[in-house]
C-alpha cells in the first residue's frame, strides 16, 4: 500500500483517480478547502483541510507519501452549466489560483523531512495555443493567448521540486470525456435535444481523452519510475469538432443537422468561447514512445461507452 495525496482531488478527474488507488488498496488523502462539505468523495478517502495557498496542516501527511498529484486550479469553464465570461478579474482569479496552490504545494514539499518520489502538475493543452493545420508535441513551443499564459504559469510554479530530488511529471490534457461533469455533458446535451450540429465551422480540431484514459495514464507515468517530464494526455485519433459530433449523433441515433455560429457564441460566451471555436491536433508522442495502452483509442468507442450507461 502506498499513500497518494490529490490536491483539487473533489473535481471530476480527482474523484475517479481516487477511486482507482483505493481499488487497489492504497491510502488516498484529498485536499480540499471545505471538506466537511464535500459531497461524492468516495468512501475510505481522507479529506484535509487546506487553503489552497498555503503549507498548513496538511504537509504532515507528505510523511510516507510516494505521490502528490496537484490538480488544484479555478475551473476555466466557471462553475454552471454554461460557460462563465473571462472577465479581467476571473482571468486573475484563473492564473492566481494556480500559482499560489503549486506554491503551496512546493513550500510543504520543501519543509517536508522525508519528501514523495514523484509530482503529477496538471495542465492542458492549451499550452500550445491554437492552430488549424500545425501538429503539437510535446516539444512544441507554448502559445501566446491566454490558455497559453496559464498553461506557462501553472507548469512553472512547481518546477523547484525537480531540485529536491522529486521527479516531476507535467500532464497537458486535453478535454476529458467523463459522464461526471467537464466539456462531454456540454458537448451532448444539444444532441439529446434534437438540435445537434457543428460548433462555428466544425473544422477546429478538438483534443480529447476518456476519463479512463486521463487517469490510466496518470497511474501508468507514476509507476514508470524512470519517466518525467511533459506528456500530452490526449487519444491518438485526431477528430474535428465535426466529425465528433457526428459520433455522438449516430451513437444516440439523434440528427446533426443545427449549426451554431461563431459570432451567436462569441456574443454569448466572449473570449471563452475560444475553448470549443478554435482548436489544436495534438500528439501523444511521449505516452505512445512509452506504449501505453489506451482503452478507448478512438472516438466512437469513447463515446459509444459513455453514451451507453
């Protein structure tokens, strides 16, 4: 049995990793800023108390942990069903929560006499910024838009771990298909409604994995003792915003015929709306060196999978 300690461990990516490691037996402690008012945290997992800003109480249990995984970091998409705006105040509210919760996390390992083998820093593939014909990998150079400068300040601030012996790994994920929450429900709910079509042209490449995917290959570069660095946590197959809602049509057997316009959800959403109008190809090219095994390579047995239950 090893100890794994989750930072933003009540999100939905948290949740399922903690259920994994606690399949097989392992001590999972969640940190949480309200943890007597988290719901859905699965039995058996340890909820501490933590501002998200700094080292407290909870840098005690990094005695005996073989992992922290930090996920902590203010929702990009807000909190509703619909997108929140980026307003200048949530862009600051975005990037400080990430900084001051991976500053955190580095203090608590630095004081820490006996320090984990291994940190997970999230971030996504936002990094790379957006593009509609070049390919990303992980040695591709970081955008210049916004999710580009959050992906730049997240990573970064974890980075002094690496000369205190800990082994690093940074996962760029791309959209998380899960029937827990995350982008899937936004991206199927028009298609149950019978109003199912393309987002702007349809042509914008959408990076995804299945929650089953996210969290495998987490737990596969944790165990890959060896292994840091960034990896792309994303599926091989690349789609279009197009073709994966054809998928989920003919999954559910319901029309796509309903296109939404660019300008309809640029005028909604503002700036935000560039997470589902404009995209990026992304490659898992360290995650396929390493030959993992996906279980859901494609996009239909993604989809057909979550669609089913």
């Amino acid at each position: 049995m090893v100890k794994i300690i989750i930072s933003g461990g009540t999100g939905m990516i948290g949740t399922t990793l903690s259920r994994s490691f606690l399949a097989d037996g392992h001590e999972v402690i969640v940190l949480s800023r309200n943890p007597g008012k988290q719901f859905g945290i699965p039995e058996g997992v340890v909820a501490q108390q933590w501002d998200a800003q700094t080292s407290g109480n909870w840098a005690n249990h990094l005695g005996g942990a073989s992992a922290v995984i930090h996920l902590a970091g203010e929702n990009l998409a807000g909190e509703h069903f619909f997108p929140s705006r980026w307003t200048e105040a949530r862009k600051r509210l975005i990037i400080q929560s990430r900084v001051q919760s991976g500053s955190a996390i580095v203090k608590a390992i630095q004081q820490a006499e006996h320090k984990p083998a291994v940190l997970v820093q999230a971030s996504g593939v936002g990094y790379y910024g957006t593009s509609w014909d070049k390919t990303f990998d992980e040695a591709s150079p970081p955008g210049d838009d916004f999710l580009a400068e959050v992906g730049k300040k997240w990573e970064s601030t974890t980075e002094p771990v690496e000369q205190m012996g800990v082994r690093r790994l940074v996962i760029r994920s791309g959209a998380v298909l899960s029937n827990r929450g995350g982008a899937f429900t936004r991206l199927v709910l028009p298609f149950k409604l019978f109003v199912g079509g393309p987002m702007g042209s349809g042509r914008q490449y959408l990076p995804w994995i299945h929650i089953a995917d996210e969290v495998g290959a987490i737990r596969f570069l944790i165990e890959s003792q060896t292994t840091s660095g960034v990896f792309n946590l994303v599926a091989p197959q690349v789609v279009t915003n197009a073709e994966f809602g054809r998928t989920i049509a003919s999954v559910i057997s319901r029309p796509y015929w309903f296109p939404i316009p660019s300008f309809a959800m640029r005028l909604a959403f503002g700036e935000v709306a560039v997470t589902v109008l404009e995209g990026q190809r992304v490659a898992p090219k360290r995650l396929q060196e390493l030959d993992y095994t996906y279980q859901y390579p494609d996009v239909r047995s993604a989809i057909g999978d979550l669609l089913k239950k």
